[in-house]
C-alpha cells in the first residue's frame, strides 16, 4: 500500500523546506535508511533518510522548491499503483514548482510571487520620462547570481545552459560581455533574490529579541600585549594554531564561572540559572549567519577549543551543521575584529541574556608605569537582557573577563595548553 512521505521539521525553527537534491527519481526502487533527498532548511542543508521500503511513485516538491512542514514530499509505494486517490485525501496545500511560477505574470505594482529564487530585471530609459515596459524573470543559480554581481554583468544577457536554461557559474565564466558592460552606463537595473530560509530565521529571532528585551550595553578595553606574546610562544611550539578568539572563548567561559548570573536565560515566568557553560560562536556564512556550540567549554583547553571552532565553523560554511551543533548555547560571543570593526553591539542570541561582541585589536599610546608607551587593546561590548542581567552584574562579568584575558597563564593553570 503507497505511504506519503511528508516535509519533515528538521529543525526547532522550521515551517518549510527547500529541497536541494533529490537523490532518487521516480521509478526508483526505495530502501529504509537509503538518502532520499538533500533539505535546506533555515540553518542547514540535511540529508533526510527513507523510513520504509518501495517505489518512489511520486515527487511533490521538486529541487530548489520550497514547501511547508508536513506537506507532501514524496510517496512511496509499488510499483504501477495508482496514487492519485491518496494525493488528493493528503493534499493539505498546492505546492507550486519553479517551472509553473515562471509561467506566472508579475501583476504591475503589485508584490511579485516569490514561491521560488528568480532575478527580477526591470528597465527604465534615462532620457525620457516614461517606463519602458520591458521587464522579465530568470532562472539562475545563487552561485551564478553572485559571480554576476561580482562581475558587474547584467544576467538578463547570459543565456541559460541548465535545465529549463537556469543559468549556472559555466555561463557566467564563459560569457564574453557584449552588451553587458554598455548596459549599465545607460540604464537602470536592480537584482531581486528571495529571502533564504536562515535569512527569514535571522530577522525573526533577532527582531524578537531586540524588541522584546531590554538591552543595555556595557563597553570596556582590554590590554592584549600578554594575550599577544603568550600566543606567540604558544603558536611556536603547538601543532593546532591559536587564535585570537580562542583565547576571548576561554577567558569568557572562566568569567562565566565565576559570575552565573550571567550565564543565564529570561523564560518568562522564571529565570534559568544554567550550571553548564555553553558558548555559542557566530560565524558568518554566505546566507546569513549561525551560531555553533562549544560545550562544556570552561572545562576544554586551549587547543580543544581551537580545534573544535575550526571544524564546526567549516560544517557552517559548508551547510553540514547538524540540530546538536548549534542548540543548547547559554552564552554567545560575535568577533568582528578580523574585519577591522573596532566596537560594536550585538543583538542578544536567544535564549541567551547576554551576548559578547569582540572588536578588533588596536594599536595606539597606552600609559604603563607612569610612562606613555605603546599598546594593544581591545574593545569588548556586552549586550545585557535588563530582565535577567543588573548593570552592576554585568560590569563585575567585564572586570573578571579584563583580569582574565590581560593575564593569559590564569587561563592555562594546571591544564595542558
């Protein structure tokens, strides 16, 4: 008997899917714990496993759609059964594919369908004062999209060799210019691209937590020549390379242990003092950003630490990031710094009451021993949930980190490096 496979909620803040890849195709004999299909989902591209035996019958969302939690996948059954019976009793919503959109008119003035990525090109002569009414879709890849910007190319010239002729990185590479270049200097153009699963994630969580807790904002410098110089020594002689970061991580987890009430989290009717330090560490990835875990964090040395944000944020540039990954932070820290920013403030990373943002390291006169000499410091800002975190509480967390980082061997004691 055909069984529906549905959208599954692979993650705690999914409504819907895109599927990336399908890795059967219709006819294909299916196995119980055999790949099924690559989902993107707000956080990351999953690999979804068949849980039953048989023929893939039908396909409901195809690759680069999108489709809601628990809509109709796929279904599995034998082969030669007739399943248009039970798509109909299943059907709960009409999941419209990108080849169907395409064919769909973008009513004028009024907001465009974006069920699917598609670039949308409108003209408008800059010596006259009327529209010109040619405007049009098409279907490119996000990579291609990219290399078009990066390039400066208007994609409305790159002919498509995909399927449906979407226009994927070859076709820009190969394109040779002609018109394109010309365009630009006489008319105007803008790019359209539907907003990401982790993009529409991003701007809920964050937009909660911005105006649904009070933050303040703590900012106080940090000498790093000590950080700097045991670094140094550290890098010389250790096979695993330590960071700057690696050293804010640790000094931040030492600081939680003294200071839990920051370590913490507002749950409405009561507050979460959490024993348990888990520092969440944002890494900017193509769509947006996420925000890996590092567990247990006051107990791991340097090398550990260092070690594990490498591997987890290569899983985040590369979509591999699994639910264990990234739930569970208590604590978050963003760094900035290798981006030249030397101070900023970070919207709270829920369910956290407080977030860390790192600016960069700067050079500039500092007085030591009554001298004036010259010196490395660091801003360091902290985001505090009135609710959970006092002004005096989180300025004695700032003094403890200050004390911690400006003096390194208090973060080594009796561990290994």
């Amino acid at each position: 008997m055909a069984e529906v496979i549905k959208m599954p909620r692979l993650s705690d803040t999914m409504t819907e899917g895109v599927v990336a890849k399908w890795h059967k195709k219709i006819g294909d004999t299916v196995k119980s714990g055999e790949l099924l299909a690559d989902i993107e989902t707000d956080k990351a591209t999953m690999e979804f496993e068949s849980f039953s035996n048989g023929v893939l019958l039908h396909i409901g969302v195809q690759e680069g759609a999108k489709a809601a939690v628990d809509s109709i996948l796929a279904v599995l059954g034998e082969k030669g059964e007739d399943v248009t019976s039970l798509l109909v009793a299943n059907s709960q919503k009409e999941v419209v594919s990108e080849t169907k959109i395409e064919k769909q008119p973008v009513p004028e003035n009024k907001e465009k369908n974006t069920s699917t990525p598609a670039i949308l090109l409108t003209t408008q002569n800059n010596t006259s004062s009327s529209k010109i009414a040619t405007s049009g879709k098409y279907k490119a890849s996000p990579l291609a999209r990219k290399l078009a910007a990066e390039k400066g190319l208007n994609i409305s010239f790159v002919k498509g060799s995909g399927e449906a002729g979407r226009i994927v990185k070859r076709d820009i590479d190969s394109f040779s210019g002609g018109n394109a270049t010309s365009f630009y200097a006489s008319t105007e153009s803008y790019v359209e691209e539907e907003v990401s699963q982790m993009r529409k994630t991003i701007a809920k969580r964050l937009s909660e937590s911005k105006f649904s807790s009070p933050h303040f904002y703590l900012t106080i410098e940090v000498d790093m020549d000590g950080v700097i110089e045991a670094r140094k020594i550290i890098n010389e002689t250790n096979h695993i390379k330590i960071s700057f970061n690696d050293f804010v991580i640790k000094a931040t987890a030492a600081a939680l242990r003294q200071h839990p009430n920051v370590n913490s989290s507002w749950l409405g009717d009561r507050i979460r003092r959490n024993n348990h330090i888990h520092i969440g560490v944002a890494v900017a990835v193509t769509d947006g950003l996420l925000v890996p875990v590092i567990r247990f964090s006051d107990g791991k040395t340097l090398s550990q630490i260092a070690e594990e944000v490498k591997q987890l944020a290569e899983k985040a540039k590369q979509k591999q990031l699994q639910p264990k990954d990234w739930e569970g932070n208590t604590f978050t820290i963003s760094n900035l710094g290798m981006y030249g920013i030397e101070e900023f403030t970070a919207i709270i990373n829920p369910p956290d009451a407080c977030i860390l943002a790192v600016g960069g390291i700067k050079q500039k006169p500092v007085v030591k021993s009554g001298a004036v000499v010259p010196g490395n410091v660091m801003k360091v800002t902290l985001s505090c949930d009135h609710r959970v975190v006092d002004g005096a509480t989180g300025s004695e967390f700032l003094n403890t980190f200050k004390r911690l980082i400006e003096n390194p061997v208090l973060l080594l004691g009796s561990q290994s490096i």
